[in-house]
C-alpha cells in the first residue's frame, strides 16, 4: 500500500484506508500521509476523487455506508 506508483489496486485499497481512517476515528491526514509514505496532499486529493465518485455511483455509495456499518458492528462487538 505504500509502494510508490498509480496502480489501479493498491491505489484503490489506499483510498479506503483514507476513508476509514478518517470517518471512523480521530487520526488525521498528516498521521495517515507519513504512516503510508507519501503526501497529504495526494491523500486529500485522493479522497477528493473518491468522494465525488460516490456521488456520481450510488452503487457504491451504498457498498461504502454497508462497509462502515459492518465495521461499526464488528468494533462494538470486540
């Protein structure tokens, strides 16, 4: 994931991360850029394209809200 380049997988997985980094706790971006190798600024642009995505593909807006919610359950039953 912290492997330099635009590869459609690894970029994909790290742009999850970001997410759920962000939405479910209280890290930051900066904290998430030097823990991956890379920039905040590429992360922020990154979630950016993400998010504008899932305007545009209720499909996957949807699998993301499951995804968080599924991630909500499993967290209160640890």
């Amino acid at each position: 994931m912290s492997t330099a380049g635009r590869k459609r997988l690894p970029s994909e997985a790290r742009v999850l991360v970001v997410w759920g980094v962000l939405e479910l706790s209280d890290a930051t971006l900066n904290e998430l850029a030097v823990r991956l190798g890379r920039n905040a600024s590429t992360l922020s642009s990154a979630i950016k394209r993400f998010d504008r995505r899932c305007y545009n593909e209720p499909e996957l807006k949807e699998k993301i809200e499951q995804l968080k919610r599924e991630i909500e359950v499993a967290v209160l039953q640890a």
